[in-house]
C-alpha cells in the first residue's frame, strides 16, 4: 500500500502484478484513491433509499393467494427477526408468492434482497453484492466475496427495517450460520423441502389452486374459451391445478392457437414433450422443475425414486404404505425413503397413507429412462396383484381392504395397454370384476370381465380353466345388468366346457351349473331350475361337507327356487339350517349371517308365521344398522321388509 496525497483520502493497494522478483524482478502496486466515509464502519453506512434487487414482478401465475398472502404477512409481523418458509411441490408458485409479498411492502422494508439460496456459495455471492450496493468502496477494498459477505453480515446486524428473500433454498443446513447471527429483520424462504425448519422459521404449505381459479388462469393467459366449455376443466383437472403447468399449458395453447381438448389430446398422446415444451422462450418447465427435485431425492434416497416410479402407476390419493413396504426387506429404509420424497415435497405423507401429484405421476411415468419405466410398471402390477385378498366373491373380511385398493386397480389397468395384458394382469381383472359383482356393480365390471376373458383365451386358450372362470364371471356380469340374451349362451356354454375339460363335480363346474340355475329361475324355468340346484347341493354337500360357503350359498339358492315355485314350505327347513350353519361357522354378526336372517323371516312370512318373521325382521334391521348404518341400501330393504310384515300381520 502506497501513501496519498491530500486531506481526507485513503489509498488501497488492489490488481497486484508481479513484474520482477527478489532476484531483479519488482512488484508494482496500482493505487486508488477513495474519500474517507469509504472506511466507515458497516453500522455507519444508511442504505440509499429503496435498495433492491428484486426481480419485476409481472407473473401471471399469481391469482388466488389472497389466504396465502394474508397469512404469509402474519407470520412476517410476528415480532421482530420473523422468519416464514413457503414450501411446496416445484412449480405451485412459491417464490411468485414471495416476490409477489416483497413488491407489495416496498415502501416497508430497505434494503428488500433477493438471494439465489441453492447452494451456500450462490447465498456468499448475493451478500456480498448486497454489500457492494450498500458500499461500492468497500466492496472495492474486499479481496474476495466472502469477506463482502461478512461486511453485508455485520452490516444487517447494525440495522432494522430489511427484508432477505431466500429463493429455492435446497437445505435448511446452509441458510442456519447466515440466519443465526441476524435477528434486527426479516427473512423469507422458498423451498421445496417441507422439513427440517423448524429451528429457523414458521413454516407454510403451498398447495395447487381451487379448480375455478385454476380454470380462470388458463383461460386468462391463452386468451380464448368460455367458462362453459368443459374441456377448460378437464384439462385443469389433469395438469392437478398446479400453477406452473397451467402457465405452461395456457401458454403453449396461445403460441399454437390449439383448443384446450386439441392440447389435452397431445399431453395424454406425447407427455414427456408436452412436459418439456416451452414456448417463447420460457426455462421453467414442469419437467425441467421437477428434474432437480428427483435428482436431489436419488442422490439422497435411491429406493426413494424407485417407490416413486412405481407407485406413479397407481391412484394418486389414499396409497396404503403397507405396499411401499413390499419393495424392500428393511422398513427403515422405506420409512426414510418416504421422509426424503415427503421433505421435498414430492408425496403427502400420514401414518396410514400417503399421496402423490398426479402430475408427478404422469411426469414420472414419462420422463424415466425406458428400461426403468418397464421396470416400474412391472412392478406395479406384481405388488398391487399379491396385496389384492383373495376369494373376493365370498372373502367378507378382505372387502375392506378391496375398498382400499379398487382406486389402485383401476388407475393402474386404465394406464395398461390391453394387448400387453399377461398373467399377473390377467388375474386383476377377473379378481376386480369378481370384487365388483360381489358388490352389486354390474356395469362397472363389465369392462374389467370382457377384458379379462379376452386376455385370458389370448394366453391360455379357450378350454383353460382360468378362461372358464373369466368366461364365468363375465356371463354373471351381463345376467346381473339384465342382458340374459348375453348371459344364456355363455352360462350353458361354460357348464358344457367346465363338465368336459373339469369333471361334473369340479368347484368350477359347480360353480357354472348353479350360475345356469339361477338363470334358468330368472327367465321362468323354475322346474330346470330346481333341478340343476338339487343336484348342486348334493354334490356340494358331498365334497366340501355340509357347512361350507359354497354349500351354504347353493342350499340358499335351492331354497329361493322353491320360494320362486309357491313352495316356501320347501324352502323353510333349507332357510332354517342354512341361519344355525351361519350363526355356528360366521357367528351372529357376520353379514353374510345376516342375510340368512332375512331369508328365513322372509320365508316365515310367506308360509303365515308373521310373529316370527316380525322377531327376525326386527333383528336383521337391528344389525344393519349397526354394521352397515341407517342409510345402507340393505338397512332400507330391512326396514321395507319388516313394514311390510307388520302390515300383513295387521290385516290379518
């Protein structure tokens, strides 16, 4: 450092060169001259009025935040050195909305910073250019960027009244030695990690927008439609109303001059380069905002991605984590895989559950490497088949967890190809459409048993006995809609092929003869009728013994044919040792018990002993309504059947 001439200045030495060394080379100073208020202390320098560097402002995302806004202000008003974080899925608007609150309070807070928070080194460099701005002489004297950002440090620790925005923060370890020592202001965060803030800041979740706003933005930004077209909701619904997606879409329509059903159509046919289109030169795109975020997670937790790929293949809401569990033999490693997918905002994790964004889903499903796609959807469709209880149409205690996963089978085979249909595929369908007649469902198991039989005649031809179960159920399905012109041929036929490729006493053609039966009764032919059941529930009785549910569901049969023939008197002693052999193998609360109950008080009231159909009626309501509710389609027909009787028993 050289010494200067005149009063009040200070010469620092900078742009050191060497020109010689100690044996004949010399090393030059260059000299500049500063005024004396450049070495003022950091708590002496005033920031020049309305200092920032904030980003313009001028986002169309921004609509619908009014609760966010509101309660982000709160959350910043809480006193002095209030810290909030907005976390949330890549692209719902975070930092739109902090930028949004920063423009807003302008005239509240100076200096008001915007601070690139990805990496620790990006947070270095944004502080030291807030204290080459609040003094350029001295950021003229700091050697490196760290020693500018020490001076900023010092500098907001003297001085009230200033806002830091921290955008994209990737790790709550990076920002804790800059927040520590700065309590005299305020700081606001961004980040899709949801976790590990609680130390630092007042968190807030982000979530996608309301339906209608979300309709009102693509409709804003692209320029066209009306609220009445319907396509304007599909296509918000499918892109899960998240805000950077919506720009996107609303944005690639107004470029191209599509309708929003003509961009639907190209994002269902080719996701990954709808994902990744970005028009008029935009860089954030769902697909690119989402690669860090799953790059981030890999690096971190690599079964974490591999849970992701293959649940992106399932509902997106109410996925049960018992089935995360089945790809990996340590549950701790599945615990923290989920944490790290929940932290980066990714899924929504609870004890029981857990939820992805659809989009994700779709993003995932199209943007993988091909090899780990196929791997995925592989899997998928092995982990969802073994979870699914077995023997839907009898199995009452599996219902429940039916219920569960129904949503899963049905977002999963919607996703299938058909044609590629195999084995464990197979299997799904024809246990869904079982699941789904048991239920009382016919039209919606219409498409799974049609599919089922064709994949099944496709792998194992027409004569296998997988086929004929297909064949079946899809026959049952058609006499349950009430098309019987479909369902005759087919249960006539699949009782020939199950007697000759099975044997006449085969579960299976059992099965088939007393699906032929109940047809039979259900067009008129009751004496047909009759017969095919008599000769079922002897050979049931035969082979599988007498208290059986098949055998008791055939014997309840019989008796409904002979009821169905004027004969209740027939059909009482059946009903009566089908409710003992219920009661004793189900006990007395047992749905299917239940019903066993409604049988006889029914029978008992056409024969004329209305005293005690009354008692039984009375009793099937009662525990209907305590199991299935007041309201339950089986409690009305209860409580219709009790009326009725009491009725009876007053006329008579």
């Amino acid at each position: 450092m050289t010494e200067a001439s005149g009063a009040g200045a200070v010469a620092v030495g900078l742009n050191r060169g060497i020109v010689s060394t100690g044996d004949g080379a010399t090393i030059h100073h260059r000299a500049v001259h500063l005024p004396g208020e450049a070495v003022r202390p950091p708590a002496g320098v005033q920031a020049p009025p309305g200092l920032t560097n904030l980003p313009a402002p001028g986002s169309a995302v921004f609509v619908g935040r009014e609760e966010d806004m509101a309660r982000l202000a709160a959350t910043l008003d809480d006193g002095p050195a209030a810290s909030a974080v907005l976390h949330g899925l890549g692209g719902v608007g975070k930092s739109t909305l902090a930028l949004q609150y920063a423009h807003l309070h302008r005239d509240r807070y100076n200096p008001i910073w915007w601070i690139p928070a990805e990496t620790p080194d990006g947070i270095v460099l944004a502080l030291a250019d807030l204290a080459a701005h609040l003094n350029p002489y001295g950021a003229l004297a700091a050697a490196a960027s760290s020693e500018g950002a020490a001076w900023a440090t010092t500098w907001l620790q003297t001085h009230h009244g200033w806002l830091l925005v921290f955008d994209n923060a990737e790790a709550p370890g990076d920002l804790a030695p800059v927040l520590g020592p700065l309590g005299t202001g305020r700081h606001l965060i961004t980040s899709r990690r949801a976790t590990g803030w609680h130390h630092l800041a007042r968190t807030q979740r982000l979530d996608t927008l309301d339906p209608e706003i979300a309709i009102d933005l693509l409709m804003n930004i692209s320029g066209g439609g009306h609220a009445g077209d319907g396509a304007w909701a599909e296509l918000a619904a499918e892109l899960g109303h998240l805000p950077l997606a919506l720009e996107q879409a609303a944005s690639y329509i107004q470029h191209t001059a599509l309708t929003p059903a003509a961009y639907l159509d190209r994002l269902r046919r080719f996701p990954a380069r709808m994902f990744a289109a970005a028009p008029d030169g935009q860089q954030r795109t769902v697909a690119r905002v989402w690669r860090l975020s799953l790059g981030a997670v890999a690096a971190r937790q690599p079964l974490a991605l591999d849970i992701l790929r293959t649940f992106a293949w399932l509902a997106p809401d109410d996925v049960p984590r018992d089935l995360a569990y089945a790809l990996a033999d340590d549950p701790l490693a599945v615990d923290e895989a989920l944490a790290a997918l929940a932290a980066y905002s990714l899924i929504t994790l609870t004890p029981e559950t857990f939820a992805i964004h659809r989009l994700v889903q779709a993003v995932v499903r199209a943007d993988g490497p091909p090899e780990a796609t196929a791997h995925a959807r592989r899997q998928a469709i092995v982990l969802l088949g073994a979870a699914l209880p077995g023997d839907p149409l009898f199995n009452a205690a599996g219902r429940p967890r039916w219920r569960a996963l129904l949503p899963h089978v049905e977002a999963l085979l919607g996703l299938l190809d058909p044609a590629e249909d195999g084995e464990w595929t197979e299997g799904i369908l024809l246990a869904t459409a079982t699941f789904l007649l048991q239920e009382g469902r016919p039209e919606r198991a219409t498409e799974f048993a049609e599919r089922s039989v064709t994949a099944s005649e496709r792998l194992s031809g027409p004569d296998h006995p997988r086929t004929l179960a297909s064949r079946s159920v899809l026959a049952s399905v058609y006499r349950e809609k009430g098309d019987l012109a479909a369902a005759s041929p087919l249960h006539v036929r699949n009782l020939a092929d199950c007697e000759r490729v099975l044997g006449p006493d085969h579960p299976d053609t059992l099965a088939a003869r007393g699906n032929l039966a109940y047809l039979h009764g259900l067009t008129g032919d009751l004496a047909r009728a009759t017969e095919l059941h008599e000769r079922n529930l002897a050979a049931y009785e035969r082979t599988l013994g007498p208290d059986h549910p098949h055998t008791l569901v055939c014997r309840s049969n019989l008796a409904s044919a002979y009821r169905s023939a004027g004969d209740p008197a027939a059909a009482l002693p059946l009903h009566e040792r089908n409710l003992t052999e219920y009661e004793r193998v189900f006990g007395p609360d047992h749905p299917e018990t239940i019903t066993a109950r409604s049988n006889l008080a029914y029978a008992c009231q056409l024969t004329g002993d209305l005293p005690r159909a009354i008692r039984l009626h009375e009793q099937t309501l009662t525990a209907r309504e305590h199991l299935l509710g007041p309201d339950h389609p089986h409690t009305t027909l209860a409580r219709t059947l009790l009326t009725n009787a009491r009725a009876a028993l007053r006329d008579a």
